[in-house]
C-alpha cells in the first residue's frame, strides 16, 4: 500500500490554482491516496496553509498509515518550531489561545500508570548525549505574567541535578520558585526538597526533614497552624510507645497544653494533660486548672485552700490528711543550694543556703550571713564556726518579760524574765532535778 497522507471525512489534498491555500477534494473511495501530492511541495513563497473545510465541523486528520498498528507522525525532524494557534512560534511548540489554554495528556492502560510530561536533559547533542553535571537544571516549568510591556517571572518549579552523578544515578532536588514583590520582579526560590526527602524553606542545604531559615527583622512566627472551627490547633510527636500532642485546646478556654499517651499516634488535647497555660499566663503541671502562676500537682491532690492574693507558685498534693509534698533542689556535692529572696533592687539581698561540703544551713539578711546551723545541730549567731549549741557572738541575748513560764522538762532547765512581786524584773532558772529547784538574779 502506498504511502501519505489521510485527512478526515476521507477528504485529499489538492492545490487550488491561484489561491495560497491548499483545498479538499471529495476521493473516489475511502481508501484511496496519494503519494506526495504536489499541494505539498515546498519552494512557493510564504508556504502552504491546509484549511480542512468550510464549516468548523469539518477537522483534519493526519495518520501515518491505515494500517491498524500506526506508525509516528513526525514534524520538523531537523529543526523548526511549531505554532498551535500561534502563527510566529517562539519556541519547538508555542501553544497560544485568547481563552484559558490546557494542555493535557491523556492514558488509557491497564499498567496502573497515567499520563506523564516528561523533562530531559544531556549534555552534548541528541545523537551523543554526555553526563550531566551537578547543579545543572534538567528541566523547569515557568509562569509568566504580562506587565503591560513584556512577560515577566511569577513563579517556577524546577529540577535539578545534585551531588553525585554517575552511571544509574541522578540524584534530584526539586525547587519552588516565587517572584518577588519587586521591580522588577525576581523569581526567587522559596522551598526545595532534596534527594533524601528533606525539605528546605529559605535554604538549599536543609539538615532535617523539615528545616526553615530566615534572615529579616520580622516579629511575625516562622510557621503557623490555624484552626478555623470546633477542633483543637495542635501537631504531636511520637516514637514507638509515646506520644505528645502540643496546641491550643480548642475545648478548654483555649489553653496551650502539652498532652500524652502511651500509644504511638493517639495524643489529644485535653487528655492526661502534662502541661497548661491559660489565657492569664498562669501554668499548671499536672494540673489543667491552674490556680497561680505556677500550680504544680502532685499524683495525689484534694481541695485547695483559700489562696493569699500574693501567692505565685503553688505546689499541692493534699487528698488526705498524711499526703506529704516537697520541693527539692539538687546541686553538686561541692557546691551550695540556694533560695534567693529579693525585689526590683537587688535579686539577692536575702538568702537561705545549704552548703554540701560543709552541710551546714545558714541564713542572709542584708546581703549578710546572720545564722548558721552547722552538720552537728549547733546554732551560730554572728558566728560562722559555733563552738556550743547556742553560740552568740558580737552581741546580748535579750529575754522580755514572762507572766507564766513553762515548767521545765525531766533533767531540763527554764530559762525567763519575770515580776519578782517588788514591781522589779529578776531573772530565774528553774531546773527540774526531783523537786523543782530555782536560781533567781535580782536586780
């Protein structure tokens, strides 16, 4: 069978004498054909223009052959540019429409697999391609605006070649572009994922799954997630075993929580609350309903007390009445623990600190060390190096006077002020020895 070319409706190509364009001519059957009719022939000026018909339902056609397994259609196989509704192509194919233009691909397979555009890029020529290298761009879809002068940049997604490339591997980054707010406009890129998965926003060389990098003088939070109805704003975090969930609780006043469960992928809000901090500011730890600044509850809590209005942190654990609780600080074995007590003028001027080398508990005032307990229970007043149980140093002990003294313990000893009956003070001891005994100092 002869080869051509076949048009719809079975309709062939005929030159029109005196006309520019190419005709259809009605065949004699549906088979019939010709090879090279001469309508196509180049070396008339301008060309030929194919007009398929008279009526906008009268398509062309173009086939390779009849025959049910098709052969290729081929345009410009050494070089030119295509123009599908673009009489000046600009590039290999230049589609243009006045209404919104799609291209689409279409496949019709039953490989599991569809439609694809496919990029490809070497080195050297098409009939010998050479590696390509890496940082070279392989291919890139780009959007263009018109400004009211020339198409300028609005975006671009492009890939690229990275790293290592080498026989069966081109390892691939895929960048998103954006243009710039600017004059004139810049296409700037904004996110790239790499050959490994990670993703990179203001970077190309992201460290984590997710890395993001800015450099401005912007208050505004580097990420935000936004919740637009009933549900909580919240990401959560797991491994095998554990998971937390953090966010706002949308449920509960719209606390910040840090939320957890002991299965992987479950964490909620609202659900064995570590962590809360409401609207005031106040947190709570192990509490979802903090009562101070900081409310921290034990695994045992009952009701709480009326708080004085001056209370910051509240440390609770109190179901029942043998419901101990501590606060514990826990330093190094050569160093101090300290509590600091101050206001907006000096942070330190009042101290109590446990010494571990020495383990001895002394008391500031002032700036001052004013008491000291040392390892054995004596008392120093004034004194860093007690030498009795009650050591007073560099100052009187001052007793005021007593109407009813308490009555000594077995082998013990009261010391008192008191009226000796005269209207004068006297000082007394009384001992407990058998029979109470007493020693008086009259004045």
């Amino acid at each position: 069978m002869a080869t051509g070319v076949k048009f719809s409706e079975a309709a062939l190509l005929t030159p029109l004498v005196g006309d520019e364009h190419i005709g259809i001519e009605t065949p004699s059957s549906s088979t019939d054909q010709r090879t090279n009719p001469s309508g196509l022939d180049a070396g008339r000026t301008g060309g030929r223009t194919i007009t398929g018909g008279r009526a906008a339902s009268e398509n062309i056609t173009i086939e390779s052959t009849e025959d049910p397994t098709k052969g290729d259609v081929i345009l410009n196989p050494t070089g030119g540019s295509v123009g599908i509704g673009e009489a000046s192509p600009e590039v290999v194919l230049h589609v243009s429409s006045d209404t919104p233009t799609k291209l689409l691909t279409s496949s019709h397979n039953s490989s599991g697999t569809g439609a694809a555009i496919q990029g490809r890029y070497s080195k050297g020529t098409a009939s010998a391609p050479t590696i390509v290298s890496d940082g070279n761009t392989v291919s890139e879809l780009v959007s263009l605006g018109y400004d009211g002068t020339a198409y300028r940049a609005v975006g671009a997604i492009k890939f690229f070649a990275k790293d290592t490339v080498a026989s069966t591997r081109v390892p691939g980054n895929l960048a998103l572009y954006t243009a710039t707010d600017a004059t004139p406009s810049i296409n700037t890129e904004r996110m790239r994922i790499d050959s490994s998965g990670n993703i990179g926003m203001g970077t190309a060389s992201q460290q984590t799954n997710v890395h993001i990098v800015e450099s401005n003088t912007d208050t505004v939070p580097a990420m935000e997630i936004e919740q637009l109805s009933t549900g909580d704003a919240a990401l959560q975090f797991s491994i095998v075993g554990d998971a937390y969930a953090v966010g706002i609780d949308n449920s509960d006043d719209d606390k910040f929580k840090i939320s957890y469960a002991s299965t992987a992928g479950t964490a909620a809000l609202g659900t064995n609350d570590r962590l809360t901090i409401d609207s005031s500011g106040n947190v709570g730890i192990g509490t979802a309903i903090p009562s101070k600044n900081l409310h921290v509850l034990g695994n045992i809590a009952g009701s709480l007390p009326t708080l004085s209005g001056t209370t910051v942190a509240l440390f609770q654990r109190n179901q029942t009445t043998n419901h101990d609780v501590s606060v514990q600080l826990i330093c190094g074995t050569n160093a101090s623990a300290r509590i600091f007590l101050g206001d907006s003028d000096s942070g330190d001027i009042g101290q109590i600190e446990y010494k571990q080398n020495s383990n001895s508990l002394s008391l500031h005032t002032n700036s001052a060390e004013r008491m000291r307990i040392d390892s054995s229970g004596a008392v120093g007043v004034g004194t860093t190096s007690p030498d009795s149980r009650l050591d007073l140093s560099d100052g009187a002990l001052t007793f005021s006077e007593m109407t009813s003294p308490a009555a000594p313990a077995a082998n013990g000893c009261v010391l008192s002020v008191e009226d000796n009956g005269a209207g004068k003070t006297r000082l007394m001891a009384r001992f407990a020895t058998g029979a109470t005994q007493q020693v008086a100092i009259e004045p």
